[in-house]
C-alpha cells in the first residue's frame, strides 16, 4: 500500500494534465455524438428558400390517456415552413382531428380541438436523423356519456412532441421512441401520455408535387 501511494505521488504533473485534457476531449466527442443539431427544410435535395405551406395527414392517431384511450381516423394539420438562419421552422395553424373515438364503451367524443394556434416547431437532427418537434401543443378533449367517468370535464393535453421525419416517405412519425429520442412529452396535468401518429406531407404551394425532406 505504501510503495503504491509514493508511486501515485510521484507522477509528473505534465501527465496527469495530459491525462485530463484526453478525458475532457473523449467526454466532448461521446456528448457530441448524442447532442442535437439544427436541419434545414429542403424539397428533393434544394435547400427551401423562401416559406412554404404544408398539408400532413395521419390515419389512425391516438391518444392514451389513464382509463381511456381516443382514436382518430384522421388528423389534418397545416403549416408553414421556412428556413430561418440555418435552422429549418415551422408554425402549426390549424389541427383538426376527425372521426374520434373513446375505448371506453360509456364514453363518447364530444370533441377534440388544438388550442392557443399558432404552435411553433422545428427540425433537429439527433444521431444522424432528422425530427420535427412541435412546441407548445395544446390539445382539449372534451368526454360525454352518462356513465363516463370523465364526461363533462375538459381535458388538456399539453407539452412538446418530437416526431421522426422520413426523407424517404415524406412522412412524421410520433411515438413514444421518438418522444424519447427528443427528450419531449405530452402530459395531462402531471401524467405522461403517449400519443401515436404518422403524417404524410404534401406541399400547397410552389413546391407543390416535390417531396418535404428535412
């Protein structure tokens, strides 16, 4: 024991700094590979100059909440994009979600409606692929039925909500992965809900009949 402790005090102080700048390099270089970075909007290689407006469409959406679980057959959303220094923007201004509903036999969809429009997102690259991340989403589901436990009472989803965008299909996928990934959440009160969705996207305007790439 005595012979290691004089060993360890007689090391170089040239080394031990050495030693440290390499640690602090490797922690940089592991910190960078899992940071994210900005993306730009691009339609089939051509970086977006100038904004756009998108269309997207999901199919079967979902959201599931403690006790009930509302399906979609359809939410629409609009937007426009536009590449604001360096970094690919967007503003939600509409969200309509259509054809709703409840897992629960005793409970119907009254309604389900985007609040406080418009909701700002943005791309981001995480480990090598692209998402989209909408900030600020509020979504107010309202329940009925006699026997519904939650009938009458409105019910807020609230957060951020990172979704992976396909160069390929052109599409956003939101799930509880690409949650993860992004380090966002949807939550009602202080419960996480998880909320599943893929969009296709299409552009209304000069782009019209190129694919969104990010």
């Amino acid at each position: 024991m005595g012979m290691r402790s004089e060993w360890r005090l007689k090391w170089p102080n040239r080394s031990i700094a050495i030693l440290a700048a390499g640690a602090v390099v490797a922690l940089g270089a592991a910190v960078g590979a899992s940071a994210s970075t900005a993306a730009v909007w691009r339609f089939e290689g051509n970086t977006l100059k100038g904004a756009e407006t998108i269309k997207a469409v999901a199919e079967e959406s979902s959201f599931t909440l403690p006790g009930v679980k509302v399906t979609c057959e359809y939410i629409n959303f609009q937007m426009t994009i536009e590449n604001v220094a360096g970094v690919g923007e967007a503003k939600i201004t509409s969200f309509l979600p259509e054809k709703c509903t409840s897992s629960t036999p005793t409970c119907t969809v009254e309604s389900v409606e985007a609040q406080k429009l418009p909701w700002p997102a943005h791309l981001t690259t995480v480990t090598g692929e692209e998402y989209f991340v909408i900030e600020k989403m509020e979504v107010k589901l309202l329940l009925g039925g006699a026997l519904c436990a939650f009938a009458e009472t409105p019910i807020l989803i609230k957060g951020t909500a990172g979704g992976v965008f396909s160069n390929v299909s052109h599409t956003i996928t939101f799930n509880k992965n690409t949650f993860a990934a992004t380090g966002t959440g949807l939550k009602v009160g202080a419960t996480t809900i998880e909320w599943k969705a893929v969009f296709t996207t299409k552009a209304l305007g000069a782009h019209k009949g190129e694919g969104l790439e990010g």
